[in-house]
C-alpha cells in the first residue's frame, strides 16, 4: 500500500514509530495528485510552495502532526486563493484564516490544496463549479455528488488523507455517499463558521470527510469547540470522541423512519440499507420503528430558506470593494447590474431570484415565513423521535451517483437528491454517512446516522460499531490505485 492511501491514524502511527517521514507522505499525495487529477479535478488549488504549507515536522503530539488535508473552497485560508468555486471570488486570497484552519495547523496538518465545489455550494453533483466538474473515481462518467464533491473525490482518489467540507443541506453527506467515503456533519454551533464563505447561515456547518469512523473522530476533535469569532458556536463542551469510540450496541435504539424508505428510493440503495442494518441488530442494537411525517415538507422548506439567506449573503458580491468586477459600464447601477450578472452562474443567479422573491413585500409571509414554521414542525418531529430512540438510520441519498450531465437541466430533480439530508440541517441536529453496500454498477451506498443535539458520540459509536463488522471502508475506487510507494 503507498503512502497517501493510509487513513490519519495510521499515518500519524507510521510517523511517530519513524516507519517514514512526513515529507514522505506529502510526497506520496504530491505523486497521487500528479497521477490522477487532471482526470478526477478534485482540486482547484494544490499548494506546491513549501512556504505555503504548515512547518513540516516529525515531531509527536497531536493526531494530525504531518497529515496532508484538502479543503473545501469555500473556507478561507489567509494567502492561499479562495474561489467559492465562483467567477465571483476566483482571484480571491484572503487575508486571513478560518478559524479551522487556525486549529488545524495547531494540529500540525498540512494544507495540500484547495477543493473544487459547487458556486457558492449550491448544487448536489459539482458540476455548478464555475471551473470544472469533479468526476467520481469510481466511474468517471459520474459525479462525485455535491457540494463538497472535490473533497470527497479527493480522499477517495487518495489525492490527501482526509479533507474538509462544508454541509447546508447535504453536502458533505451526500458527496460521502456518492464516493464511498465518510462525512460528517457536526451539530450547528458544534465548530465555528469564522472564515467559513456563507450560503445559508441558519443552516451551514463545516465538518470532515475521511477515509474511516476513527479519521472523523480524530478531525472533528481538532475543529470542534466554542469560538468567540462565531456567535452561533456553542459553549457546550467537546467530550473525548476518539477514546471513546467502543461502544456496547445492545444500549443502543435505532430508529427507522418508514417514510425514509419509500418511493423514489433506488432498489440497490434499499437493499443495502437495510443489510447494514442487520449488521447492527446482529451486534445487539434494538431497532424500532418512529415516524416523522413532516418529511415530505423537507425539500420545499429547505429551498425556500436556503434561498432565502443566500439572496441576502449574497448581496455583498457587487464590484465595489472586493471580488469581479465588470469592465463592461458606464455608470455605478449598471456596474452592479453587470458584475452580478457575469460574475454568478445560472444556477446562483436562480437561488438569488428564488430567496429574493420569498422574501419579497406580500409574499414573505406565504413563503419565507411558512417556511419557518415547517422548520420548527420538522425540528419538533426529530425532537419526539429522539426521546425515543439514540439514533435514525436512514439512506443517505435516494440512488448511486448520477452520470454528468443528468440532472443538470432539471434542477428540481437535482434538488430531490437531498430529501434525506436536509432534516439534519433544518433542525441543527449531527448526521454521518458511511459507505455501508455496492450496487450493482459497483458504485458505493451510504448510510446515514442521524443523533440528538451534541451527541456527535454516539452516532459515531454506532458509525465504528458497523465498521468493526464490516469492510466496506477498505474498498477502493479504481483510479486510486497506484504503484507510487
Ligand atoms: N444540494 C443542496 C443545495 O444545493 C445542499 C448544498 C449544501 O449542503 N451546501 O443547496
């Protein structure tokens, strides 16, 4: 096995007993990425200024000393190009760091570059990137899922050792499920949103995508915790998760939402489900049944919000102080007018439209504030299934990955690749995919663990359980197998 296909514990394993250096496996990535990402463009920035990665050094101490990460390109990373994926931002460097990235180079984690996304992460497939679509290792002819579908196609191509994204709705879980990878969307407030670029506010998290349970520990320990720079990150404390990860199943009770399971749901991605669930209920955990008939409501909600918030994040991109600017006016208005309009992409322009016209005098009640009281009803439907259960195992995402190209002129069918992630988000609560089956195109399935508030422990108890039993997290897309040692 080379170098760049270890997870982050057995990297930072490897290191420490000085089995090699972690310029090696810098090195190692370095050679992956070389190899595979003019096909995969996972990337849209590699750093190759070593002045621009953190100090490399072998020393021991944290979990991430040395460990290559990519990360999304919507986190701001002082001197290194942020783009948001978008024309908008594309020369972009911020003059500063996200707070993740803060606590990540504390951990000593090296920055391998930065990620390619959906514009502003708005999209399902990646294929919205202003720059290039991400192709799946798996099939080229697919997509990686979205909006964090550079970064889950780079850990699943081993172009880095794990990776960060950013999740609004589905978009880390999703591109997890799609590249058979594991991704995790913390509860809200759990890591901080400083230097994160906004889409949605109310709804936005950062979290990991990794190769394993134990890599999704080991990242959301280093980034977790109260900020004092995000008045929305809580003061609620970061419990040991990685020492922690054994946990006796037969204390745990799943819940299983029917309406999850129903039309629409792809034959491969139910059976595999449901398979996996058997892997629990074999280990002692006590399945039951819980409905949550708020569920069809979820997609309407979701878009109404998020479209909401982005129109109004959005305002900021007009060509006055930073970002594109048009060369094409003669006066101020017409300045904005056409900066917005050749800066965004179709679909940022669509979302900009929608949220503009849900809030709009005479409607905001009807859409925006309906919305809102969807939300809490969607919230409150979690918050009874939970007294009752530790947490909800679902499908991550309706079907396999889809061929490029095959949503991209439907952008309701592509908004229905959601309709399994965004509760999480919604009602604030933590969500993990993990790969858990193949379908018969050999493409990966996910399965989603949903938790309580705060209680990212737990579903990434139940997460590991499943892994002990199974391999599914050791299978590998075709085009990451290489020869470089
Ligand atoms: N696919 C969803 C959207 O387009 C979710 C995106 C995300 O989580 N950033 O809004």
């Amino acid at each position: 096995m080379s170098l760049n296909q270890l997870t982050i514990h057995d990297a930072a394993d490897g290191i420490a007993n000085a089995a090699f250096s972690s310029q090696e496996l810098l090195e190692a990535v370095h050679r992956q990425i070389a190899r595979v990402d003019d096909t995969v463009q996972a990337y849209h920035t590699v750093l190759t200024d070593p002045a621009k990665t953190s100090v490399l050094s072998d020393k021991a101490g944290s979990l991430l000393q040395g460990i290559p990460l990519g990360v999304k390109d919507n986190i701001c990373t002082e001197g290194v190009v942020t783009t948001c994926g978008s024309k908008m931002l594309e020369n972009f460097v911020p003059p500063y760091n996200a707070t993740v990235m803060t606590r990540l180079e504390e951990h000593g984690a090296v920055l391998v570059g930065k990620t390619n996304m959906d514009e502003f992460a708005m999209g399902s497939s990646t294929e919205h990137s202003a720059f290039q679509p991400t192709r799946n290792p798996w099939d080229l002819g697919r997509i990686p899922g979205g909006s964090s579908g550079g970064s889950a196609a780079a850990v699943a191509a081993h172009e880095c050792i794990a990776a960060l994204g950013s999740d609004t709705g589905g978009s880390i879980r999703q591109p997890a499920a799609c590249c058979g990878v594991v991704g995790m969307k913390p509860t809200y407030g759990r890591v901080s949103r400083y230097g994160l670029i906004a889409y949605a506010s109310s709804l936005d998290q950062i979290g990991p995508l990794t190769k394993d349970v134990t890599d999704a520990a080991i990242m959301l320990e280093a980034i977790a915790g109260h900020d004092p720079k995000d008045s929305t990150s809580a003061t609620i404390p970061v419990p040991t998760i990685v020492k922690a990860l054994h946990r006796d199943m037969s204390e745990i009770r799943i819940g299983i939402p029917d309406e999850y399971f129903a039309e629409g749901l792809d034959s491969d991605v139910n059976d595999g489900v449901r398979a996996a669930l058997q892997v629990l209920i074999s280990r002692g955990a006590k399945p039951q049944a819980v409905s949550l008939l708020t569920t069809p409501y979820g997609i309407a909600t979701y878009y109404l919000i998020a479209t909401a918030e982005a129109s109004s994040n959005l305002a900021r991109y007009d060509g006055v102080k930073y970002g594109y600017r048009s060369s094409q006016s003669q006066d101020l208005l017409e300045m904005y007018c056409q900066t917005r309009k050749e800066g965004f992409g179709r679909e940022t322009q669509r979302r900009i439209m929608l949220g503009t016209y849900a809030l709009s005098a005479g409607y905001y009640d009807a859409y925006y504030g309906k919305a809102q009281q969807a939300r809490e009803m969607i919230r409150s439907d979690f918050e009874t299934a939970f007294q009752e259960v530790d947490v909800i195992v679902t499908p991550t995402m309706p079907t396999p990955a889809f061929r490029l190209g095959e949503k991209t002129d439907d952008p309701v069918q592509m908004y229905l690749s959601d309709i399994y992630t965004i509760s999480a988000n919604l009602g604030g609560f933590p969500a993990i995919s993990i790969p858990c089956a193949m379908s018969r195109d050999g493409l990966p399935i996910g399965m989603q663990i949903m938790g309580r508030w705060f209680d990212e422990l737990t579903l990434l108890q139940v997460a590991f359980a499943f892994e002990q039993e199974t391999d599914w997290h050791l299978k590998r897309a075709p085009i990451s197998e290489d020869s470089n040692g």
